[in-house]
C-alpha cells in the first residue's frame, strides 16, 4: 500500500441528488471499480518536493498566452490568480466578483498575493493549482486523478444518502465536522474552529473509509468534464483517459474547457453555497486557479 492512501473497495452507490441544485440531478445509481485514494488532499509541502524535483512552473506562475485572449490588453496578462477577499459587510450574492479578485503575484507559493508565504502552511491545501498542475503532479507521482463517480463514491464511505457526508445533521451535537464558512457569507465569519482560510489536512474527523477533508477545506479537481447536470452520465461514461497525464498531448486543453471540482470549501456557506455535501459539483475552466482549490490523486487497480 503506497504512503498515506487508503484503499476504497468496489460497490454501487447512488449518486447525485434531487433535493438540491440542478447540476446533482437525477440521482442514479452507479457501479464502480475499486482504487486507491490519497488519503487527503495534496499539501503544500507535498507539491514543494515535485516542484524541487521536476523545477515545473504553474499555470498563474506563467505569463498567460496572448493568443487565448484575443481582445485582452497585452499589459493586463500577467502573472496572478483569484483570491478570496472578505467584503467589509453585507453584499446581494449575485456576484462573484464582489469577493474574489484577481491577484497579480497569486500562486501557490504566496497564496494571497505579494509578500505572503507558505510559513506555518506545509501541511495545508496547496491551492492556487490549474487542472494541468494537477495532472502534472499526478503524472509525477505516478497516480490520476479521480473521476466524479470515485471521488462521490469515496466521499460517501458506503453511507446510504444522507444530507451531510456524515449523516443529516450539519453539527452533531455542536461538533464542527469540516471546514466551512461560518456566519454571513462574505463578510461574517464567525469562525468556531479557529481557522480563516484553508485549515491542516486532517484536523476534522475523518470517513468510514479513513479519507479526511472529502467536505470543506478546499475544493477538489476531478478529471470529469462538466455537464449541467447527471441526465445523460452512467458509469459506462467514465472515460479514464481523460485522466491520464498524457491527456494534454492527446486531447489539448483549450481555455475555455472546464472540468467537474468536488467537495466544497472553506467558503461555502448555507445562505450562499451549500456545497459541501457528496452530491455537490461545479464547473471550473481548467486554466483558472483560486485560493480555495486543490486535488487528491487516485490509483486504479
């Protein structure tokens, strides 16, 4: 067994949900082959060793390709990334942008921009990291990334369906279960487990299956590609070889493709994003990175 994975038996479970949004829906049930999973996600100090060993360059370390974005000023592609900044009060919802910024000088070695580091943050989520980071390092380790169907699957542990990875109730008995967003979202964070951004892997409970930080903490990449929703999905579409590191040769990413990120993080709220739930799923363009987005590598047997 390789070093800090944890090994998910075959099953079937049902996947997605018709209780909340769009995207989840319809819950079916799915069949799938047994892996391996890391056991969290991906650490700074981790990514720190395949970036000393490899000397690889990030995507918001790179000067972004002018020929992607035809009707950019060419002075505007820089180096950077979104990240999350705190409003000073209440704001309507109905836009991102009120709390993310794009951040010259954001990657994954300062993580909120110019002047900050990774002191104190080794064993934390390294964020900041585009799926083509994440295949890299995957590539590098000699593992994949999950496709949506394992990385829902792995989440539920073999629980049936229950409205929290961990059953129905958001806190059992006022127990802080993961990493989320406490307060009103995005300026009240009223912060019960002493955390204000990404936290240390491992610092809530772990599943049945012994994976820790499957909700909360930071986003998560899977190699599925988007779609609106389960309607036209099976078990039968997984295609594995979008996972495969050589996906990039074979298949070349362009900008505007996009690809499924699970798990929630520490800014999903419930008056905002109740997404730190099994079934949840967004879209994320493949070149994009932000300071709540990471990966975890599977290996199939």
């Amino acid at each position: 067994m390789p070093k800090n994975m944890v090994r998910i038996p075959p099953g079937t479970f049902v996947m997605g949900s018709d209780d909340f949004y769009a995207e989840e829906r319809p819950a079916h049930e799915v069949a799938v082959g047994g892996f391996l999973m890391d056991e969290h996600p991906v650490t700074n100090a981790e990514f720190r060793r395949f970036v000393k060993d490899t000397g690889y360059q990030t995507t918001a370390e790179q000067r972004p390709d002018p020929a992607d974005f035809p009707d950019a000023d060419p002075a505007d592609l820089i180096p950077g990334s979104l990240v999350f900044r705190a409003t000073s009060g209440p704001v309507p919802l109905d836009d991102w942008q009120r709390w993310w910024r794009w951040t010259p000088g954001a990657n994954w070695r300062t993580p909120t921009g110019p002047g900050s580091n990774l002191h104190g943050l080794e064993r934390h989520p390294v964020v900041h990291v585009s799926y083509e980071d994440a295949l890299a390092y995957a590539d590098w380790s000699g593992k994949q990334l999950a496709d949506e169907v394992e990385w829902e699957f792995a989440a539920r542990a073999g629980r049936a369906p229950t409205t929290y990875a961990w059953g129905e109730q958001f806190m059992p008995r006022g127990k802080v279960m993961a990493n989320t967003w406490h307060g009103r979202f995005p300026w009240e964070n009223a912060d019960p487990h002493g955390v204000e951004r990404t936290s240390p892997v491992g610092r809530y409970p772990p599943n049945g299956w012994g994976l820790v930080d499957m909700m909360g903490n930071v986003w998560e990449w899977t190699c599925s590609p988007w779609s609106h929703d389960h309607a036209h999905r099976s078990d039968s579409h997984v295609d594995h070889a979008c996972c495969a590191p050589s996906a990039t040769a074979e298949r070349p990413l362009h900008e505007e493709d996009r690809r499924v990120m699970k798990g929630g993080s520490h800014l999903c709220a419930p008056s905002y994003c109740l997404r730190y739930r099994p079934p949840a799923r967004q879209g994320q363009q493949v070149r994009s990175s932000t300071s709540h987005l990471g990966f975890r590598c599977v290996i199939r047997e």
